[in-house]
C-alpha cells in the first residue's frame, strides 16, 4: 500500500509541477503527514520529515518539469542567473529555521499556508502591474525571501515566483517556466539543509538521511519527473481555471484536515 501510494503521488505531483510551475509541494506535504504518520514516525520529527522528503522529491520534478518548459523557450535563464545565488542561501537558511521550531508549531505554519495558498488559488489574486525595470538589488531580496519560505515550507517556491516573475514583464506561461527552474536550487539547498540538520537525530526512521526519508523521496521523486513533462503538454494547450479551483478545495481540505489534527 505504502508503495502504491508514491506511485499514485508521484504520477499526480508531477503533472501539478509541470501544470502550474509550483514544484508539487503543496500536494505531496499533506500526503506526506497522512503516510508518514500511517508509518508511525516520531511525532516530534515529523512535520522536519514530511518537507525535508517533499523538497528532495521537488528535485526531480521541476528537473523534468523544467527540461520540458525549455524546449519550448519558456525559461527566462538570464533572471534565474541573478535570483539563483540568493535562492539557493535563502532556501537554506529556510531548512535551518524550520528544524529550529517543533514539530508541531511547524505542522500548524504549514498548514495555515497552504489554506492561503488555496485562497490564491481559487481567486487568482491578480499579481502587482508589470514594471520590468528594476536594479540589481530587486531580484537578490526577491529570491532570497522565495528561497527562504520555501525552505521553510518545503515546497518549490512557485506560489511565490510565478507572480514574482510576471511583475517583472515575463509572459505569464514563461514566468511558470522560469519558476519552475528556480525549484531546482529550491529543492536542492533546501533538502540538503534538511539532511544536514537532522542528521543526529536519534529518532530518525530507518532509510533516511537527516529529514529526508529515501524510500518516498525517491520513488515518488522519480515517477514525478516521468509524468511533469504531461503537465507541461498540458498547460501549453487549455485554459487552467476549472483544475486550478478543483485543485485548490483539494488542497484546502487537507490543509484543514492538518490543522484539526
């Protein structure tokens, strides 16, 4: 059953990552606390495992999800250059504050953000008014506070980028694009953090690597990276907004699912 379930993850996270731009995140955190608490892990480690696993898998995904983009020419590679270096310290610096508060106080965080990231969702909150111009100084904060919370939530930032990206004068499908690029150091600064600090704990479950546990990583990393490229072919074709609202009473769901828990 454990198994079925990462493929089932993997298939439906991967689609969602090419779809919206949003690395999955914010479907594989709440199916994670489901799994993970089925599989007994510790209370006090768990919400450090459930994000330290979900950006090790979103390192998968949005490689797949960004190769795909790129062969349509959807990625902006000169604003990744200046936002990736802040991203990347940003995303760390998010594992490094999050293994700081307990288990607890972080399962309540994260699911308070999803039920706003499902606001957003179903109302499409505009973005602010394109200004494409901008210093140097724009781009650095703006990567560092989207690598930082998405460190902290473990997810891949899209939520933040997306509208971060279009603000800047990108088109909206290349601003998805260009998110999703922007998962990979995300994904791979931040679940490195979460190896590193939670390397010593001593309730750690058998295959896993600090926060990060292989067996879920792995398999529903891999089957994600095989199925963002449909998402991709997707948004590329049809009009979002009927699955993006479907997707969104999803996500608000389990969301309150967590914070009744």
């Amino acid at each position: 059953m454990e198994i079925l379930l990462y493929f089932l993850l993997g298939t439906f996270s991967g689609i969602l990552a090419g779809l919206f731009g949003i690395g999955g995140g914010i479907i594989i955190i709440p199916t994670f606390f489901y799994i993970f608490s089925y599989l007994q892990f510790p209370d006090q480690i768990l919400s450090h495992m459930v994000l330290g696993s979900s950006l090790g898998v979103i390192v998968f995904s949005s490689l797949s999800s960004t190769f795909s983009h790129n062969f349509r020419g959807a990625v902006d590679w000169g604003l990744i250059k200046l936002v990736a270096p802040s991203i990347v310290i940003g995303s760390a610096l998010g594992g490094i504050t999050a293994g700081a508060l307990d288990s607890d106080t972080l399962q309540g965080l994260v699911a308070l953000f999803l039920v706003v990231a499902s606001i957003q969702l179903i109302f499409e909150f505009p973005p602010p008014p394109q200004n494409p111009r901008t210093n140097l100084i724009g781009p650095v904060l703006a990567g560092g506070g989207i690598g930082w919370l998405s460190g902290v939530f473990g997810i891949g930032g899209g939520i933040f980028s997306v509208p971060y990206f279009y603000h800047r004068g990108l088109l909206m499908m290349k601003a998805i694009g260009t998110s999703a690029a922007c998962g990979i150091p995300i994904a791979l600064a931040g679940s490195l953090s979460y190896m590193i600090i939670g390397y010593e704990n001593m309730n750690l479950p058998e295959n896993s690597i600090g926060y990060v546990y292989l067996p879920a990583t792995i398999i529903v990393g891999l089957v994600s990276s095989l199925t963002a490229k449909y998402g991709v072919k997707i948004a590329h074709r049809m009009k979002q907004k009927k699955l993006r609202i479907g997707f969104a009473f999803l996500v608000m769901l389990m969301a309150l699912n967590l914070l009744m828990r």
